[in-house]
C-alpha cells in the first residue's frame, strides 16, 4: 500500500505490510473469563487458544465449507471434529485468521449487524498499517476478507497499550468508584502490577465498546463496533476505500466545511446523548470525523452519566463550548453554543 500522509502530527503514515507491526494478536484472553461489559476475571499471562478438553463439538456449517480457503484453516479439521489449535503460522495471503469466532455474543456489535460486516468463517485478516497514534491506544488499518471472493472490508482496529507503553492521563478518574467484582483483580489495580495494569488496560477497551453499542443502538453518529476480543477493537472504518482515513473536525479545510449541516449533525447527536443521561466527557475538533458531508464522533471510553455524576451538567456543557469554538471560528454566531448548552441540560432533564 502506497504510503498515505495526514496533516496531524498525531497521525502516521500508513505503513506498507511487511513493515513494523505492533499489535498482533495470536494470544487472548480465556473465554471464562473475559465477558463483556464487566471482565468476571484475568488471566495474568496469555496463552494460545487451546481448548481444555482437547475437543469441541464439530459443528461446522457446510455453507462455509464453500468458500476458498476453508480447507486451509488451520482449526478447520476435519478429523472426528477435532478443532485442534491453530497453527502458529498465519494463513496464506493474510497476517491472521479471521478473531470473529473468537467473541462471544455480548462481545460483538449490536443487531441488525451493517451488511458490509464479514462474519464468514472462512475470512483472513490482513494488516495495512496504522492510522493513528495516541497515548492510551494505536489504531490499525485491517481488512477482513474471505479469500477468492469479493467479500471484503476495511476495519479500525483499536488496541490499547498496556501500562508499561501508554500514558494513561485518566487512569484515577476512570477507576474511581469502579471497583471490579473480584477483590484480587481490583487489589492487582490499585497495586498496578503486571496482572493489575492488563486489567485497566482490558477495562478500558470494554468501556469503549460498551458505550459503542450503547451509543449506535441510540442514533449518536459512532462507528459501529464490530467485535472485541481482550483488549482490541475492531470497528468500522470511516474512510475511503483505498484505506485513506477522514480527516478530523480541526483538520478540515474551510472550503470543505459547510458549518451549518455539520453544527446541526452534532447537536442532532449530542441531544440524542443526553437525552440518554450521557455526555461525552472529552469531546473537542479533535475527536470528531467528517466523511463526505457525515460528521462521526470517536474515542468514548469515559462517557459521563450526567445524572449520577454532580459534574454532569459542567462535563456537558464543557463539551460543547469545546467544539463549539471550532464552529465560532468559523463564522458560527456565539450564542448558538449558549443556545445548545441549554437545551442539552433540557435534555438531559438537567433543569
């Protein structure tokens, strides 16, 4: 893939595959014990996936076994059913088999599903480098596809670092008041040790893909999440599809912004927000897309309750007036972000 460049100095090129990876994932969490919303444990290290009692029931579709590169699936046996484990080199013409089997019906997106979803077991995924760097997490490009067929997709794979590689700055606020229901991993937390930081680290992926779904469900403009599986997500990909990311709401040129449509996209979502009792918490012109006219709000993991939190109503209003002086800048009357303050609160049944 071409090399593509942003004008953000927080983003990267994308890398050319056979280049550096960061990321990959041939290990994960045990099913057991990583569910979501809430993880009911961790393990403190990682291992392959191998199944306990050396078996699984063969229940394999027939309609998979048409497409191309069935046979080939490392776990695709066909002898007495046995699922062995999969082999450590990747699949041909791909980095890793497809994680979708490897999530359990909570940790994948919320139904209908969007067509362009690849839940075929048959499908490869193939890295094409990162999008974007951050403090707390990376985000990859990756497509899924199923191997001799059209059937393909681009995804953002969002993966949080764990402690020793990230600067979490809202480790304390988050974790306040989020005790995990098992004392040892919530002792392993305060601590911050090796076991502990993997768990903040998985709790923060599932906050973010909880409040996904929980957001898409409601009408706010999000990517929909695809799955996750410990502590990556795969969402969808806003973006062209060469595999060129939307710019952010502050890289947008002024010639490219009709602030108009694009004010009222945001106030159309955020209302949706609080009329569901949330606010972003952290929202500004830097974590917001704009595809082809369509405004997208990213990067969710501390959405606030308003209600329950006394600083409900200061987090909502702090972020509108944040985007909201993107907007004056250009041209937006003032009084239009004092106007959407009061009727978020109104939403929000603030008063």
């Amino acid at each position: 893939m071409r090399e593509r460049y942003t004008d953000s100095d927080s983003f990267s090129r994308i890398r050319p595959k056979g280049g550096p990876r960061r990321g990959r994932r041939s290990d994960r969490f045990d099913d057991a014990d990583f569910q979501h919303p809430e993880f009911a444990s961790f393990e403190a290290d990682f291992t392959h996936f191998t199944d306990d009692t050396g078996a699984v029931e063969a229940a394999v579709s027939h309609e998979y076994s048409a497409y191309p590169g069935y046979a080939e699936h490392p776990a695709r046996s066909e002898d007495a059913g046995v699922l062995p484990a999969p082999a450590a080199e990747g699949p041909a013409g791909g980095d890793r088999w497809s994680t979708w089997d490897q999530s359990t019906p909570t940790e994948k997106g919320p139904e209908p599903r969007p067509d362009w979803v690849v839940t075929e077991l048959a499908a490869v995924d193939t890295e094409l480098g990162i999008v974007k760097t951050g403090k707390e997490a990376d985000v990859f490009l990756l497509e899924r596809g199923v191997p001799g067929t059209g059937r393909r997709t681009l995804m953002a794979a969002k993966r949080y670092r764990d402690a020793a590689h990230r600067m979490f700055h809202r480790d304390s606020g988050y974790l306040e008041g989020r005790q995990h229901k098992e004392s040892r991993v919530s002792r392993a937390m305060a601590k911050r040790t090796a076991f502990g930081r993997e768990a903040i680290a998985g709790q923060w992926a599932a906050a973010e893909f909880g409040a996904l779904c929980r957001l898409w469900s409601a009408g706010v403009a999000v990517p929909y999440p695809v799955q996750i599986t410990g502590t990556e997500i795969l969402m969808e990909f806003v973006g062209t599809a060469d595999g060129t990311a939307a710019p952010r709401l502050a890289q947008l040129r002024a010639e490219d912004a009709d602030v108009e449509d694009l004010w009222g996209q945001l106030g159309r979502s955020l209302s949706v927000l609080a009329a569901d009792g949330y606010a972003h918490g952290d929202l500004s012109a830097y974590n917001i897309l704009v595809h082809e006219g369509r405004l997208v709000i990213i990067d969710v993991p501390q959405i606030v309750d308003v209600i329950a939190n006394p600083r409900g109503r200061s987090f909502l209003e702090r972020d509108v007036r944040n985007v909201g002086a993107w907007f004056v800048s250009r041209g937006l009357a003032e009084r239009r972000v004092d106007e959407l303050v009061r009727e978020l609160a109104f939403d929000a049944r603030l008063g």
